[in-house]
C-alpha cells in the first residue's frame, strides 16, 4: 500500500508538504474506508480499470461533442457491463459506484436508469409471472428501459401526472395517452435515444374512473432498427448545465396500446374483465427513492472530497504575494482566507462520508427488517434519507463551487475538473426529492413529535429521543481547545431544540391569528426548513464524533478531532441565528467560536494535503489538471490546452470570412 | 410605450398576475432606467437590432458547437462595430452595454479586450506620437489588439509576472522572452486565435538591471495571412465554465524582438542609448480597471434582474402541490419557501442597479477632476469600485443559482437561460480583481482610516465619516411596518463600526500576542473580509434610500419602500453575527427581523410579476424559454429541444455500434 505519495520528479513544494506530515496518510485512508482490505481493493479495481483498453477515452471528454461523448459513453458502458464479474454484486454502494466513477467519470450514461431504476421498480411492482418474464430480459442487457415518471408540467407532485392509461375491456389493453403539452414525459435519462423500454406511470381509467397512479410497462422502439414505434413520438431534450453524456428525453403518447399484463400487479390489479383490485397497502412503493438517495449521500461526499483535494493540493504549489518585499511568493495555502474557504469544506467531506455509511448501514438493517414484515424502521430511514440529501447536497454545491473559486481564473477551465463536479453534483439538489420539498418532509414529522410530546403521548423514534431532553438554557461553549464532543453535541441539540420548539410555537401563534394550518405552515415554513437542518446536522455531529471514536491510532486521532471541531465550530458559525437563539450563546461565546475557527485553521494547514492524499484519489478518479498527484499543473495545463478544437487549425475561418476583410478595408483608408 | 406586457394568446395565470398590478409597470421602469427618455431609447434599439438580419443567431447558440460559437460571434461582432453608429458614443455605461448584450447574448466575442482593455491602455500608456499611430488603427478596427498581462503562474501579484523585455541598444529592440512554463501568457480574451496584436506586461530589464513592469506593444500574426509570427506560439486555451464563444489564449515568447518604440512611454521612456527615465508618479495607471470594474456592477446588477424575472415568471405559470384536495394546483410563487428564495434577490438587484449609477457617477466625476489635475476622489473611488465588484458579484452569484435551483429540474436545462447567466456572471467574481484581495485592499483603508481615528489625526473620506460618529448601544427596531429608513441606516452603521472596531482591536490584540504585522494581518483576514463588506453594504443602503427618496408617485413608492426594507431585513439576517455582535441587537429583535421578512414577502407577492416586467427585459434579452413574456413555457421547449444535436437523426450510431449488438447477443440466449 502506498504509504506516502511522494515520487521523483514531483512539484517541490507538494514533496515538501508530504514530506512535513504529521501521520501515516495509509493509516488515514484504511480508516476512512472501512480497513486496509477495502484499500486494497480499491487498488485493484483501478489497476484493473486501468488495464483494459475499452474503457479509456481517446481524449479528454471535456473536448468532445455531445454526440461524441454520448457515443462514448454508450461504447464504455457496454464495455463495462461486460466485465462486471470483477466487481462484488453485494457492494453496490462501495465497489460498484467505484467502479461505475472509474470507467464512466462524472457523467451519466444510456444505461443510468435501466439499473438506478428500471431493475428496481420491476423487482418492486411486478407480480410473480411479470418478474420471471421481466426481469431476465432486463438483467441480462436483452432490453434497455428506462422510468418516465416526470412530465413537463409536473415533477414533485406525482398524483397530478396527467399521462393516461385507459382501460380497453374488448381488446384487453391499455391505452397510453398523452393529453396535452404539460402531459409530455420529460426529463428521464436514457429515453431519447438509447431505451427501448420504459416504466410509465400513468392514471389508470376504467370506465372513466380514476382509479390513481400506476405502473406500467411499454415498449417504446423496434427492437431490430430501433425506431420509434407507430404512436410515440421521442427525443433528446436538449444540452443541459451538466451530464452532457446522458440522453435525457421527451415522450409524447398517441393512444398507444400496451397488454394488460403490462400493468404490474404486485400491489394492484385490472382483471380482463376490466375490475379493479386495489392494493391492500398504499404506500410500499417508496423503496427505489431512498435506496438511490442512501447512494447519492455517498456519492456527493466524495464529490465534495474531489473538490477539496484539488483546492489543496493546487492551493499547495501556487505561489502569489509576498509578506516580506523581495522574499519568495507564499504559497496560497498560507492564506488564512484560503484556508477558511477550503478546510471547512474538507471538514463535511469527512462528515458526510461517515454520515453516508450510517445510512448505507441503516438502509440495509431496514431492507431485512421489511423482508420479515417488519416495519418499524421505515420512518426513520424515510426522515433520514430525505433529510440527508437536501442538507448534504447543498452544502456540498456550496463548498465545490468555494473551492472551485478559490482556485482563481484557472478553477474557470475546464483542465481544473471543478466546473464539471460542480454542475454534477449540484443537479441532486434537485432530482430525487428536491430540496426544500424534503425538508418539509423532515419537518412534517419533526412538528408531528413536538405535538405528541406537549400532549404526553409521545412514543419517539431512536433519532428524535433527544427532543425530549431537559432544556439547557446556556452554552458552556469556552475555548476550541478544551471542548469535548459531549459539550458540542449537546450545543447542537439544544440549539435543535431551541429551533423546532420555537418553530412549533410560531406555527401555533399564526393559527391564533386565524389563519389556516396550511396558511400557517407556508408563512412559517422558512423556520420549518430551518428546524430539519439543524435536526439533521445534530444527528450527523453524533455520527461523525462516534465514528471516530473507534480510532486507536493517536496520530490519526488527533486529526479526527481537529476535523470535528472545525466542523462543529463552523456550523455554528454558519447558523449563528439558531445558536445564539434565547441566548443560548452568548456574544462572547460566538467570538470565541469565530476565533477558534481561525485557529483550527492554522493547526491544521501542515497536514492539509496528507489529509487530502488520505482520500486515496488517483489522477484517473480526479480528472483535474490542478488537483494531479505530482503537482507539475502548468505545464499540464499547457498540453492540456492544445486539445482545444479551436486549435486543431493555426487560422479558423472566422479571419477569412470576417475579420480579415474588416482590418483590412479600415487599413487601407488609413 | 409599453404600460402593461398582456397580449391575446398569453398564459392565463400570467394575464392574471399583470391584471392584479397595484402599479404602472411603464412607470416604475422609467424610474429604474432614469426617465420616460430613456426608456424610448432602450426601445428604439431594441427595434434595430431586431430588425438588422446580420444580428441575428441562425439557431440559438446553446446549440453550437464552441467553433460555430466562435464564428457566429465574430460575425456579429463585425456587423455590430459597423453599425455602432446607431448609438451614442458618450453613453457606454447604458447605451453601448445594452446594444452589445442585445447582439452578443451572455458571451465574449473576439474584439471583448480589444474595446475593453487595448484601446483604453493605449489612451493612457501611449506618449503623443504612440497615440498619433496607434490609436486610429485600432479605433478603424485596422487591427485587432488584446492585452496579456496573466501568465500561467501569475494574475493578481502583476510585480511578479515572468515575462521580460530585455533592451538591445545595438538593434534599439527589445526582446520579449518567455523564460519558463509558468510565464506562459494564459486567459486574455481574443488572444488565441482573433488578435494581431496585444499589449504585454513585461519586467524592463536594461543591462541586466530589472527596471520594473512596463507595457509594450507587439505584433502577433501576419496581417495578410494571419499566420503567428516566427519567435510566437500561440493558441487558444480550452473549454471553460462558460463564455464559450470567446478564444481565450496563451502565448509563449521566443526572444521575440520589438522596436524601441514599442514600449508605451507616456510615464516611463528608454532612450535610444538605453538610459531609463522613471515615471514620475507611479500609481498612475489603474484607470481601466475601475472603469471595468464600474461596468461591471451595472452588467451584474442586470444579470441578477434577468435571473430573477425568470424565476418569477416561471413561478407564476409553474402549479405544484394543492393546499386542499381536489382543488387547483397552487402556483409555486405562492409558496413562501419560493419568494424566500427569490424575492431578497429581486430586492437585490434593485439596490445593486442603483449603486452602479452612484459608482458610475462617482467614476465621470473623478475622470473630469482627473484632467484638471485634481486626485482627492481616486481613492474614494477605488476603495468602492473595489468593495462594490467583490459584494456585487458574489451576491449576484448566489442570487442566480437560487434563481435557477427555484426553477427545480427544468433550471438546470439551457432552455431556461440559467446556467449560461450563472456561468458568465460567476467569472466576475475572480476577473478584474479576486474578491478576496479586493475586500482586503478596501480593509486596508479601512485599519487605515480607525488607525488615524484613534489617533485623532483623521481627514476622513467622505465615504469613512460615519465611522466618527458616537457608537449607539442598541437598535431600535421593533416591527418592519414602522421603522424608519434613518433608523436602519443607523444599523448598518453601527453594525458596520462594531465589526471594523472589532477588527482593529483584534489585530491590536494578535500583535500584543507576539505575530508580526504581516502575520497578525493573515490571522485577522476572515474578519478583515467581513468589516469590509459591511462598510459596502452599509453604504449601498444608503445610496439606495436616498435615491427612492426622489420617487414622487405613490404606487412606485411604496414598492420601492417595501424593496428596501426587504434589501435590509435580508441583509440583517443573512450577518446575524455583525448585527448581534456587542448585543447591538437582541434575540427578540433578530426574531422579529425574521419574522418581518416573511411578512414583507407576503406583501410583495402579489406584485411580483409587475416588478419584474418593469426591468422592461425583451424576450431576446432575457433568452429564456422559462422567462418568456407570454408565460407559454411547454410548448416552446419542447420545440427548443428539437434543435438537439442528437435529435438530428432517429437513431444514433450506438445503436447499430454498441447497444444492439449487446441487447440482440442477450435475447438470443433467453
């Protein structure tokens, strides 16, 4: 195992940094990712990666066209697919996203949906005969589908989805229809052009009743010429902020006919003489959500942890301004304003990423439970997943598009990779679930709570038992120095505390003031948003400072630590209206922990790229000109460069058709 | 004029909305644009541009590759400068700015530095013979010249640029080098593939002795067949974020020889014996920038506007969620989590548009004082022009980004104009001055102007009086619906005197603490930023209030009013620490800050529509499908998504090449 990453020929001062390091950036790595088995692992499957010549790029795909990286794209995946026995199939989480980032960089692709959730949904709705016919077919690549749901009129509120599925009793069909612009199927990736199937979910009619929203399957193009079937009308919806790579697609339905065996009747069903048989639970459906969410919490930490390292490590070899006239320029690192714009953000990465584990942990505790009828967790891992993603997703676009600035005119280009993890990641604080719809999730059952305790009647989940707690009415926050985790964690549940009660209470006043409950919760649902983070940041502060309470390595330790109460210290910082709320913090204590941050800041710069070479990014997993390994950026940036298409000719046209006749009539006036 | 934007055929819920006005739209934006003039104007150009054939995008850019986007923009370039005519030349601040967003869209083109950056250098680096040669042909468009002053290794720090220009007094040349990578001229626009010629920062040396940085002038290409000259590599550097249509380039030096008298020599001159004479004052040359930099907060300031229109525009027409079942769906703008999002910025870009008139003004003011001799306002001006472009474009930033994420999935698609506006606006934040080293150099003044204070020494700055006056204990604020203008004026002041005060005071303290200067001053930086900010914000109220001031019709004052204490409140909140430090504010009063916004919201909403119709953006302005005028949003991006690339066949290559070979190898096995 590489225990040190130094080699000859590497930028000095990036040599100098590792050289300087408190700790065994091995010893780090194992413990972040679970053990040096995992390292060991994760070495293999990029030398693999590395050795099979289908899945390279034959030049940077931030230099090729939409329809150039689409195409590679479908090239790779295919590629990959075929050699997925050398992944585990039972740790999709880990190995799998791994592996997919590897060969697919930060990008989707044809397949993204036909195994995020076309497998799902068929393993989730179909009925016994479905699956068996179903599942094989879409398993072993004989189709690629893909899921529909989303119209151009309508995403979150999925019951108002107008696309109908009508009840034919002579034919023993379902007619597909889309009954107006708004009704158009928008946004799925892969339905433009590379699905040949899709789950639709559509209003069910019978009889023109609306029986509500169902699942059904349908076969969109000609499995042998690929075209469009009579009936469907399909494209690609155009170039987006990101995820160039991925065909996302529109669908309009012309009455098109499916079988009614292509309903999927796990739950419901139609009988061929069109009755109706509802489902006897309505809500089991939500597996696919929480399972993809669970993933992207893991997935969006280590965008976040790309970003910082390239920060860091460019931050490292960049030199600019001097403290002393005529001395060497200091490197940007050294800046307490660079460091305060970077090392809050590396902080989360390590939060996050541990955060994510407990989740993963959860989702699987859970999807046993289920398997045994059991339900209980359900709750908690639905307030969790939710929760999690809107807060993680965001404060990971912030910190990326921080690091991505504090890089200076070069974290603008492409060769820093920062645009591309940007406008990757900051898509999820969107899809699956969009943020602020999420929170108010959270908050629904966070007010829920409140008002089953005030009313003594409280039977509370395992994460809202805090809620509970006796009032504290001040902090005994002193200095960064002596604070334990105890004392930090009660500060944030306290200030959780003071949040949510203080949000129930207000909701409470404004239905004194006659207004509505719905009237009421929209007036206050700012402070509601804000009640589900600081209830979600709570919980990951205790699963950061138990997490890393495992660690026996003193040296790596004392890192942990520092990491935590920069991240405990910022947090408050940055929602210093909540902390300081009833005076739980006082004036005083807010500049201690302002002062503390600038501290923590200066104790950790020496280790800041060993703690960044400690995520164990190889150059192929970066993809940044500024972030590689050996620190040598411009002249790589210089190479990089000439790439460009404009520079596939020393002249471009434009000097012949425009430019050139433009000087040259002024030229020769002079 | 245009007093109210409903026409047949609109989006109901829109015509609705402009129905429901409580204002004149044609009023409010005669205020905005400075009277019922100026307004007939924007118009008029309007109408030209729509009506020239050779401004007009053969599809819309989105759709182009970078080479099309560059050759389109070259075009349009060209035709633009040969109708420039059209507008008056005295008012580039409005007119010109205007008439080239409305040709150009959100882009740079190839002729950005030379109007930008070589023609202003010229008019203040060139002695009288230079200007004579010079000037007419760059003004004729004869050549075409940008300014490469970065390097791979240098931007903000320009004493440290590499690149030298060694004096031969046998051939009376100097000799351009460039003696490593990291010397590399790297970013200036057009330089890559447009320009013929460029002015270059290089360090004088004459006789082994560095004279310092001094501009020179240097040809590129040849002028007949555009080819780069023997002794220039040249090209252009890559993708970037954004600003595609723009060759931004690099640029390495072979001992590459000038004549003598291509060194500007209006301060500085080389004799032909080599003897140097110094200039005599050696801060003469920063002009250009703040005069970019005052364009600058103007164009940032209508970047938020269009960001916001769209937003709200789409918010209207967009339903989502019902608040009773059964019933219609709500429009989004009805939610208070959506016009929290958006209106702080809508209010924003109000107070941002109005300061760059007062940074404009200030800038015509000291440009006239400037030629009569008189240097008392160059440091007023460059300390705001400085604050202002690092406030303004950070902000601006995160105002569009909420913007986009408030649109949900379909912000994140070019169709809504989103992501383009973000990208070209977010480059301000790092060009023309990093906003962290301008925030710095306005808190150097400031430690400057409390450091004269304490020592009763002070001749304050007009914009520095405030800090003089008594410290005030406490706010006053009770509810939003009475305080008075002065009383947040008050506020601010005195948060912006605590957070400076403080400062000063720290840095005292960490020099007491045995840092030198220089360490204490790196320590103290986070805090530094902040004073800063609060003195520019602090000062665009002020501007803001007192502009409003003039407004004579009721209905325009009183949203106006309701903008400014929505501007306040936001800032207020959004600086919690500044303004609770010293207790200056209680919780309570915090509470009912909070509070006052979401009521102030609620006010707002139902003219939400109308303000943003009074920015009086065209459709081709604002080039967005989710902006567009007549609220019909669907149907026109489904055909915007038609011009797909990947729509120009039914299916693609994939297929016949990767996916359905895998598909069909699968199902023959089932």
């Amino acid at each position: 195992m590489r225990h040190n990453l130094i080699e000859p020929g590497d930028n000095e001062d990036i040599t100098k940094e590792r050289r300087g390091a408190s700790f065994s950036v091995g010893k780090m790595a194992a413990f972040i990712y679970g053990g040096e088995d995992k390292l060991r692992r994760r070495h293999e499957i990029l030398k693999f990666v590395e050795s099979q010549e289908d899945f390279q790029d034959p030049i940077p795909p931030e230099f090729m066209s939409r329809e150039e990286r689409v195409e590679n794209n479908a090239r790779k995946i295919v590629a990959m697919t075929n050699k997925i026995a050398f992944i585990d199939q039972s740790d999709i989480f880990e190995e799998g996203l791994f592996f997919q980032s590897l060969v697919m960089g930060r990008d989707f692709h044809a397949m993204s949906l036909h195994y995020g959730m076309f497998i799902p949904t068929i393993q989730g709705q179909a009925d016994d005969d479905q699956l068996d016919y179903w599942l094989p077919l879409a398993v072993t690549r004989g189709i690629i589908g893909t899921y529909a749901q989303t119209e151009l009129g309508h995403g979150t509120n999925i019951s108002r989805l107008e696309t109908t599925a009508t009840y034919d009793r002579e034919t023993e069909e379902f007619v597909l229809h889309t009954p107006s612009v708004s009704a158009t199927k928008w946004w799925s990736g892969g339905l433009g052009k590379s699905s040949n199937y899709a789950i639709i979910p559509a209003q069910l009619i019978i009889d023109g009743s609306n029986k509500g929203l169902h699942m059904f399957i349908a076969q969109l193009r000609d499995l042998d010429t690929h075209m469009p079937l009579p009936g469907i009308t399909i494209g690609d919806i155009g170039p987006k902020m990101g995820i160039p790579g991925i065909d996302n697609g529109f669908l309009i339905f012309n009455n098109y006919r499916i079988p009614r065996k292509n309903m999927f009747m796990r739950y419901s069903k139609v009988l061929s003489n069109g009755e109706y048989i509802a489902p006897k639970h309505s809500k089991l459906r939500y597996g696919t959500m929480v399972f993809v969410r669970s993933i992207m919490v893991r997935d969006q930490a280590m965008q976040l942890a790309a970003a910082v390292t390239i920060a860091i490590r460019y931050s490292a070899i960049r030199r600019q301004g001097e403290w002393k006239p005529g001395s060497k320029e200091v490197q940007i690192l050294d800046y307490r304003t660079q460091q305060y714009r970077i090392l809050p953000y590396l902080a989360q990465s390590f939060v996050f990423l541990f955060a994510a584990t407990e989740v993963k942990d959860l989702y699987m505790r859970v999807t046993k439970q289920l398997s045994d009828g059991i339900t209980e967790l359900v709750q908690e891992l639905h307030i969790l997943s939710s929760g999690f993603k809107s807060v993680v997703t965001w404060e990971v676009a912030k910190g990326i598009e921080q690091c991505r600035l504090a890089c200076g005119g070069h974290g603008y280009s492409h060769a820093s990779g920062l645009p591309e993890i940007y406008s990757f990641a900051v898509a999820g604080c969107t899809y699956e679930g969009e943020n602020i719809v999420m929170l108010l999730q959270v908050a629904r059952f966070l007010m829920k709570t409140v008002k089953e305790i005030r009313s003594s009647n409280a039977h509370l989940e395992e994460i809202a038992k805090y809620l509970l707690s006796n009032r504290k009415y001040r902090s005994n926050f002193r200095m960064w120095q002596t604070v334990k985790y105890e004392d930090l964690i009660e500060d944030f549940e306290q200030a959780a505390r003071n949040q949510i009660y203080f949000t129930f209470d207000y909701l409470q006043q404004l239905q004194k003031d006659n207004l509505s409950l719905e009237e009421a919760w929209n007036c206050a649902s700012v402070e509601l948003c804000q009640a589900s983070r600081l209830h979600i940041i709570c919980f990951m502060a205790k699963s950061y400072f138990s997490k890393i309470a495992q660690c026996t390595e003193p040296e790596i330790a004392r890192i942990l630590n520092l990491i935590g109460k920069l991240y405990s210290l910022h947090t408050i910082s940055s929602h210093c209206y909540s902390f300081r709320k009833a005076d739980y913090m006082s004036d005083e204590q807010m500049k201690n922990v302002k002062c503390g941050i600038y501290e923590i800041l200066g104790n950790l710069r020496p280790d800041a790229v060993a703690i960044v070479d400690s995520f164990d990014f190889s150059d192929r997993e970066l993809h940044s000109v500024l972030g590689r390994r050996d620190g040598n950026v411009y002249g790589a940036m210089l190479e990089w460069a000439k790439h460009s298409e404009l520079n596939k000719t020393e002249v471009l046209s434009t000097f012949e058709k425009f430019l050139g006749p433009m000087m040259e009539s002024s030229r020769s006036k002079i």
